[in-house]
C-alpha cells in the first residue's frame, strides 16, 4: 500500500471510520461493512446514534418527560450495544467506540465527517435517523460531508472489482486514489470508466455522425483516462487496472458495472455540473439505485 507524497493516500485522515445506525436492518449492514473497514485500516470504528426525534413528539424546545426520556435512552443504550455485538461477530479486534447523540442526523454526520477517515450509513432507516438515505440524508450528507461517504446497499459483501468514475474533472481526480486504496486493501482489481456521451443524443445527431467520430473520440478519451491514472498505478503496483472508455451516459454505465463491483467510487459531482452544485445527477443515481455500496469523495477546497 502506497503512503507518502502528496495528493493521495496521505491525505487520508487518521480519523476512525464512522457509522451511523439505528438499529435497523439496513444500518446493521452498514456497521457489519464499516466493521470490515476499520479492520483492513486498522482504525477505530466510532457507531452513532441520534435520536432528535424527541423534538418530533413535544416540538419546539419544549422538552420531554423525564420518563419518555429515559424510554429514548434506554432503546439508545441498546442499539449501540446490538452495533457493538455485530462488530464483535464480524471484526472482534477493532477498537469501538459508541456515541448516542440528540441532534438531528445530517448536521450530527458532518460534524463527525470532519474527523473521520469516511462515514458510512445503510441505504434506508427509521427511528433516530428517519428515511435515512432513502433520498434527504444521503444526498445531503454526501453533499456536505468532509470525508468520503459510504452508502452501503444492494450486494454489501461482493468482492467483486472497485469501480472509479473518471471524467476529467478535477473532482473526479479526488476518487481516483480513494479507488486504488481501496482495490488495493481488498486485493482485487480496479476498473476506470470514462464515457463521453452525458446526454441521449439520439434525437440530436445521427448514429453516422457519431459513428464517424467515434474513433477519435475514444483516442481522446483513452488519452484522457491515462492521464488521471498515471502515477497512481506506480504507486499502487498491486493493483491491475483496466481502462473502460464507452459512448453511454456515466449513470448507465456505472450501474451496470455495480451488479458485478465490491464497490463503486464517484466524485460529488463531475463535468458536467454547474458551479455550486453540489451533488450531481450521476452520484445521486448511484446513491438511489447500485447494487453495491457506493463512495462519493468531496472536493477539497478550491477544487470546485
């Protein structure tokens, strides 16, 4: 595994893997993939749980009864212990450490973001972290976060390919080493896909036209996707890649690759953004639809 330089892997924060959960079936997926994790890279494993939903049944700041709060902490209590046991069945080495939080989740996970190595949440919840990304909290979290997010669903445990969405942009160029390091502490290859067609052209231009442009187009992109690739394949020498250029829209393309990945990686949003926008169309189908676990990697800043 790489380490030094700049621009890579040691950029990673030595922070713990966070995991969000409320005692689902669905964050318990998630403690179970973080736990994994946090072994590969020898990090703590920090589990949260929120449980602002007080404010949902007295509103406002009025605050509840010391009896129904004893009721919230307790259920607290347990499902933090029921995360800590499935670490322990999965990953019995790993450091944890548990944290029941009374706050909002979206605001709780970035804060926690700003110290963690990545934060990682299942693909739909209840209780303490209602509707969990099955939309608001994930498009916000990965919108926001300072860290990678993980949006563990479909096929938690494949050990399939990592898959890298590369597009030119200089986001993009954030996911391409959070990749590699991930292929790498898995041992198992890296497929890089670049596609060029963003849109459906097929009311626009002809199949000749396209056709007749296709060559030069994939010359250019195969350029394009060498040179987002070069150093990292040096630097990670354990690591086959295979190098994917294709005329599809970039969602297509990496939703297919996902039935047979371990994992897909993503910038927050790629070329074909709009300045400020934070989360783009492609992260955020993926983050709905991949039948594997999902990591989207923010820019730093100055990169947008």
């Amino acid at each position: 595994m790489a380490i030094g330089g700049s621009g890579g892997i040691d950029d990673v924060s030595r922070g713990p893997i966070v995991v969000g959960t409320d005692g689902s079936e669905s964050a318990t997926a998630a403690v179970r993939w973080a736990a994994r994790v946090a072994e590969r890279r020898d990090r703590t494993l920090r589990i949260v749980h929120g449980f602002a939903y007080v404010h949902a049944f007295y509103g406002g700041d009025l605050p509840a009864s010391d009896e129904f709060a004893e009721v919230l902490t307790a259920e607290a209590r347990r499902i933090l212990a029921d995360a800590r046991d499935v670490v322990k069945s999965v990953a019995p080495e790993v450091v944890v450490e548990s944290q029941a939080i009374d706050n909002e989740p979206i605001p709780t996970l970035v804060g926690e973001s700003r110290t963690a190595d990545m934060v990682v949440l299942g693909s739909s919840g209840k209780g303490g972290f209602t509707g969990m990304l099955a939309g608001s909290t994930a498009v916000a979290l990965a919108s926001h976060a300072e860290s990678p997010v993980v949006v563990v669903r479909g096929r938690a445990d494949a050990t399939g390919p990592v898959v890298v969405g590369v597009d030119g942009s200089r986001i993009s160029e954030r996911a391409v080493p959070a990749a590699f390091r991930e292929a790498s502490l898995r041992g198992v290859p890296l497929v890089a896909v670049n596609t060029w067609l963003d849109v459906d052209y097929a009311g626009v231009f002809s199949r000749a036209v396209l056709d007749d442009e296709r060559d030069a187009r994939e010359q250019e992109q195969l350029l394009l996707l060498a040179e987002r690739l070069a150093g990292w394949q040096e630097r990670y020498p354990d690591v086959a890649v295979e190098r994917v250029v294709a005329v599809d829209r970039p969602r297509d393309q990496l939703l297919d690759r996902a039935r047979s990945a371990s994992l897909v990686v993503v910038g927050s949003r790629g070329r074909g953004g709009f300045r400020g926008l934070l989360l783009g169309s492609t992260s955020q189908a993926l983050i709905h639809y991949a039948e594997c676990p999902v990591m989207v990697v923010r820019p730093r800043l100055g990169d947008e």
